[in-house]
C-alpha cells in the first residue's frame, strides 16, 4: 500500500513523508551565511570540471577521427563515449555537491527549481552566475591547455548539424531539457522516498542517465546542450559566428 497516505491521529492530519516548506522569493539572510558562499563556489567548480572533461572528451573524439589525417571514423570513444562522459560526469558532481549546493550544475535545473519553490530568487540567480562562469573557465582551461586542437575541432561548441533546421534543434532541446528536469524532480521527491522506501534511489544515478540517454538522441542534432551554461561557455570561450548563430 503507498505509504503517502494521509491518517487521521487525534484529529490531525499526519504523513510519513515531509514536504520541504517553500523556499522565500526573496531571502536576504542567505546573504550573511557561510553555507550560501560554499555552495556558490560548490556549483562554480562543479561546472568547470563538468566543462573540462567533456569538452575534452569532444575535441578527443574528433582528433581521433580526423578524415584529414587518414584516421579511422570509426575510431575514438564514439558518440556513445561523448554520451557517457557527460552522463558520468553528472553522475559524479551531483553525487559530489548535492550536499553542499544541491548539486544543480545547469542553469535550467534551478530555473525548474526556482519555480516550484525549491531555492530563493537570490540564490537562483547566482548558481546562475556561478554556473556560467564555470563553464567559461572550464572552456578556458581546454583552450588554454590545447589552444590548436581546441580551435580546429570547434571548440565543444553546439551547433546545429547539418540537415537540421532552427526549429528541429530547439524542439529537440527542449525536449532534453524537460527529460532532465523532470527526471531531477522525479529522483529527489520526498513523497517518492517514502512510498518507494523499499527501493532505494540514488538521485545522482537517474539523473546521469538522463543526461546520457537525451546525449544519445540528440548529439547528431545540436552536439547536445540541454544546459544553458554548458551552451553559453562554449561559444563564449569559441567565439565563432556559427555557435553565437545556432546559440
């Protein structure tokens, strides 16, 4: 029997889960804590590893196959190697921050977050910020390490691919966006924690599958965003016409 089921006990109405009350629209007192500063700086380095890797991750890939060079086009980690380093990398950095941050890491997540009354408008809008800057440094890190190859093999940068219209790759991010969101509303639900006690859930596990499985459908049509900051750094750090067009 589901366990969300509300009982009556003297008169009250009592249930054996517990909804976090929601969060201020505006929260000053975040401002003067510790604790809100750490997680800033939690979800910075968090998106910068998250960059770091998997845009090298890309641009590997691409070096491997180079037709230029004579390489094999089936060599390389594949696109199904593209998909599991952004879907592990998830998985680890949630896994890592979630008890710091909440382990958010893509603007859309708090955005999603930020509407269901999870986290305040002024900490939504700095994970933001934070999330951004990460990317960018990120992207940085690759660019400064491996200027050459990051140039010639676009830089990690989403673009449309060609055959795909405008409006195929944003309904296609939009798409992997929500399978996302909802897959992180679905895994860190109190209410799912107390009928399905008798399962344990990992939250960070769905959530880089998620990522993986969106990766998958979608790399042939935009590279795969899905995360704003992801996006945004990228062609920040590429800085190519095509990117900021596709952007």
């Amino acid at each position: 029997m589901a366990k969300d089921i509300e009982v009556a006990e003297h008169g009250e109405t009592v249930k054996d889960y517990q909804d976090p009350p929601p969060a201020p629209l505006i929260d000053a007192e975040e401002l003067g804590q510790w604790s809100f500063y750490r997680a800033l700086i939690a979800e910075f380095i968090a998106t910068l590893l998250f960059l770091y890797v998997t845009v090298l991750t890309v641009i590997g890939y691409k070096s491997q196959t180079d037709p230029d060079k004579g390489l094999d086009a089936c060599g390389g980690v594949g696109i199904l190697g593209i998909a599991w380093a952004f879907g592990g990398m998830i998985f680890v950095l949630v896994y890592c921050t979630a008890g710091i941050s909440g382990g958010h890491i893509n603007p859309a997540v708090t955005f999603g977050l930020f509407l269901a009354r999870k986290v305040s408008l002024i900490r939504a809008v700095l994970y933001m910020v934070a999330q951004c800057l990460g990317a960018i440094c990120g992207c940085g890190l690759v660019k400064a390490f491996q200027k050459s190859y990051y140039n010639h093999y676009g830089g990690g940068a989403n673009e449309l691919q060609e055959g795909y219209n405008k409006g195929t790759g944003l309904g296609a991010e939009i798409i992997g966006t929500f399978v996302l969101v909802y897959t992180v509303f679905s895994a860190t639900d109190p209410k799912r924690n107390a009928r399905d006690s008798h399962v344990p859930v990992l939250a960070p596990l769905p959530i880089g599958f998620a990522v993986f499985m969106v990766h998958l459908a979608t790399i042939p049509i935009t590279g795969t965003g899905i995360n704003p900051a992801r996006s945004f750094g990228a062609a920040v750090i590429f800085n190519q016409s095509k990117a900021w067009d596709d952007h």
